[in-house]
C-alpha cells in the first residue's frame, strides 16, 4: 500500500524528514500547548482480527503520523482530517482520513455527511454519509486519533490531489455521536 501525501501528491513512505523534527521537538517538550497530545487508537475490527499499534506496518506509520503532529485536531471539536488516497482497483479509490477526538467525552459511535472538495465546486466527495458503529469503530476516547477509509469514485481522486489548503471545502454535517456513558 501507497500512501499520497494529500498536498505534495508525494508518497508519505519517503522523507520522513519533517515528521521526525516534529517528534524530536514533541519529546524535547517544545511543543506547548493546553491539549493533551492525541493517542493513536487501533479500530475495533482490526483490534477484533489481532491488529496493533506494533504488529501492523500501516498503524506504524500511523503512530509516526500521529508522534509528528500531536496537537492535531480542534479543542472541543469532532475533527475529520483528509490525509491521503489510496488505489483499490481500476474503478475505486480510498480516502485515509484520520478522526480526532477532542470532545470532553468518549465516543461510541459516529454517523456524519462529508464534503471535500475545493471552492470551484469540485468535489471528493459531497455530502456522503459516513455511518461508524461501534462494531466498527471501537471507542473513540477523548484525545484519540483513529485512521478510517473512506470510498470514493477514481475520478474525484482527481480532485483530491490538487486541493490547496487556502481553497479546499472541508464540511461534516448532520454530525451524530453516541458517547460513553
């Protein structure tokens, strides 16, 4: 498996020059901040097939992503971050996003519509209804961090690799969580 880097169309296996100055700042305490760092948290159906942080090579570097940029996601938000395509076959592609929990509450299950594209009215995709049981997902705890795929049609990936941050459309609507009680 390949992983793009969502704004250089590059592939996240190379240079990790940029994501190891992060983590040497992190653990010299350079990063200051009021949150907590986020925890990267294996998804309950891989968990269910014998997945963890240190057994698998995609939650590795995952856990290097997550070391890089350990303030990641908004204080007391729900946050959804576009991180990268993956191809599947000749008609489908995968969007890596990864799902940050900043609430005061854990999280059991989740359901939202999501929109990514750009302000030219060029979509990812628009308004597609992302639904995770927690069969699925697992909990989310509070400053936890989980990788989730999302399918979406060959021809918006398209449109994934040239989103620019000063003019990309990120909405998540309908936003349903069941908490931990």
């Amino acid at each position: 498996m390949i992983l793009l880097d969502i704004f250089t169309n590059k592939p996240r296996y190379g240079s990790m020059n940029r994501v190891i100055v992060n983590i040497i700042l992190y653990k010299k305490g350079i990063y200051m901040s009021s949150k907590a760092a986020v925890i990267l948290q294996v998804l309950k159906m891989d968990k269910d097939i014998g997945l963890t942080l240190t057994n698998n090579e995609f939650y590795e570097e995952m856990q290097t992503v997550v070391e890089a940029d350990p303030l990641m996601g908004k204080e007391n938000q729900f946050t959804l971050f576009p991180y990268s395509i993956v191809d599947n076959d000749e008609d489908t592609s995968a969007m890596l996003v990864l799902l940050i929990n900043r609430l005061n509450k854990p999280i059991q299950s989740v359901s939202f519509d999501v929109t990514l594209g750009n302000n030219d009215g060029e979509y990812v995709c628009n308004k597609t209804n992302i639904d995770l049981p927690e069969a699925y997902l697992g909990v989310l705890e509070t400053d936890g961090v989980v990788p989730v795929f999302l399918q979406v049609e060959k021809n918006a990936a398209d449109v994934f690799y040239t989103l620019d941050p000063n003019d990309m459309l990120l909405e998540l609507e309908n936003f349903q969580a069941e908490f931990v009680k």
